[in-house]
C-alpha cells in the first residue's frame, strides 16, 4: 500500500522509521527513498550527515532534528505534527533508527497515543556484521556498546559468561582493543569476529580467537566503526572457580534438556 492510501485511512500522521546505509550509500531501498521524499518532515540525529545522503537522492523533504539531547521538546513538536496528519520519517546516522540510536522514546509515545508507526527496514550494523561473521547466526543476542566506565563493563562481562547464543557487540575503534583484553579475561579465548567499516572503502573482517585478534591488531591504529561478534559459550574455556564451574554446566545441562536418571 503506498502512504497516500494508508493516509486516507488515518486522519492522523504516520510515524515512519527509516532505515538508512551504514556506510555505501547503494544500501537504502527503493521504498525508503519513496518515503524520504513523499513525507512532510524528516527527523534526523545529524541534519548535516542526514542531507548528503538527501541530496545523493534529490530528496528536497524539510529536516529538523531529533537527538539525544533535545529528543523530549523535539518529540512534543514531532507528536503535534503527528496529530494534524503530517507524515513524520525518522531516520539515524546510519543504520535502523532505535537500534542503539535516538528513536525509542518517539516510538513509544506515538503508539501510545494511537498513531501508526511503520517500519521501513534496511541495514543495522549488528545484523550485517552478524552475516558475515561465520559464528552461529541462528540464536544471538545483541548486547549494543558495553558500559563505558570499567567496573559496570566488567559486571556486565561477568553475566555473559555463561550465556550460549552467539554475542553482538558496537564499540569504539579508541576501545576496541581494551574490550577484547577485557574478553579474553573474564569471558574466555573463544572464536570472535571484528567488522570494521562495514560497507565502506576499507572494510575489513578479522576472525579466529580472541588472543590471535589481539595479537594481529596489537601495533595497528583502529579507525572507523566496529562490531564484534562473539562466540556462545560452549561449555569450555570457563574461567571461574571450580563450583562455578560446576554451576554452569549445571545449568547448561538443563537449558539442553537434561534432566538425570531418575
Ligand atoms: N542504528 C545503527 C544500526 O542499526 O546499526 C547503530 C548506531 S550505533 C550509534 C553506531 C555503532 O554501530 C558504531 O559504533 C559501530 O559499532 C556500529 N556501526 C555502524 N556502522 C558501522 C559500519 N559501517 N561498520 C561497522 N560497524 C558499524
């Protein structure tokens, strides 16, 4: 159905959320770029960074801004909008609004005020990093960026231990290499994959064990954007004492269904 038809069905606006290219400005869909110029106003985290891709399209639809920081006024002025049937595209930096983006909070209050929100879907890093990372991709978890302050990051380390799906994380190129020290640590020397620059001119995929990643990076400055994708645990390499050990496997055994003898 195309927006004008969904419109005639709601005196309302509709709230679209817009995925954007992470990086190769060829990775946006024929209907986002149809939305992107048949709404009346573009929400963007960085107007700036929204308008070259706009002007890539010929897209001549009216921008403000929607960001972290002004994301409670903004979001009453979008919502007022909303309400007089004006079509709102929400769209990021790079990748699916929400996703570890700006965007949630807008979503939410349109739903609960009874507005539709459709998505228009395209790239997210985790998920693109994900498909190439040659770990198991059919049970994951996205875990977004760890905390940035060292004692809340190592907790958050300590729960994943034992957790089995395969693990996607974003970092910063600046923490990339502290991260994956941090990993080996506490999590253990498991197989991991680090994407950088997905999509872009230097792309770059690094896999093995955590220690051969450290190791092959030790003396490279890191640039640009990353995912890290890690694998489950396996029921091997655990570092914790032996009755922690014996916990998880413990609970390992049971999430798989084991259930003894008796
Ligand atoms: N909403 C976005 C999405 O759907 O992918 C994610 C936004 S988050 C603020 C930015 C993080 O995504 C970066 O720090 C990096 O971890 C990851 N990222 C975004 N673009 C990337 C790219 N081209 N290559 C690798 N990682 C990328």
């Amino acid at each position: 159905m195309t927006p004008a038809k969904i419109r005639r069905m709601n005196k309302e606006g509709i709230l679209y959320i817009v995925a954007t290219p992470i990086g190769n400005l060829e990775d946006i869909t024929f209907r986002a770029v149809r939305v992107l110029k048949e709404a009346d106003i573009i929400a963007a985290e960085d107007t700036r960074h929204t308008q070259k891709l706009l002007n890539h399209y010929g897209i001549k639809t009216p921008v403000t801004s929607y960001f972290e920081h002004n994301k409670a006024a903004k979001g009453d002025f979008l919502a007022g909008r909303l309400k007089e049937g004006k079509d709102v595209a929400l769209v990021s930096d790079a990748g699916t609004p929400g996703i570890s983006d700006p965007g949630h909070d807008l979503i939410k209050g349109a739903i609960e005020a009874g507005i539709r929100v459709v998505p228009i879907p395209g790239p997210s890093a985790a998920i693109t990093a994900l498909s190439v990372s040659g770990l198991p991709s059919d049970i994951f978890a996205f875990e977004g960026f760890l905390p940035a302050k060292e004692k809340a990051r190592n907790e958050r380390l300590e729960t994943l231990r034992g957790e089995q799906r395969t693990l996607i994380f974003y970092e910063s190129p600046q923490r990339l290499l502290s991260t994956l020290k941090d990993i080996r640590d506490i999590i253990g020397d498991r197989n991991i994959a680090v994407l950088r620059e997905l999509t872009k001119i230097h792309e770059e995929a690094v896999r093995g064990r955590v220690s051969d990643i450290l190791e092959a990076l030790k003396n490279r400055a890191i640039k640009g954007e990353v995912v890290i994708i890690l694998e489950g645990f396996q029921g091997k390499e655990f570092k914790g004492s032996i009755i922690d050990e014996l916990e998880m496997a413990v609970k390992s055994g049971l999430e798989r269904g084991y259930r003894g003898s008796g």
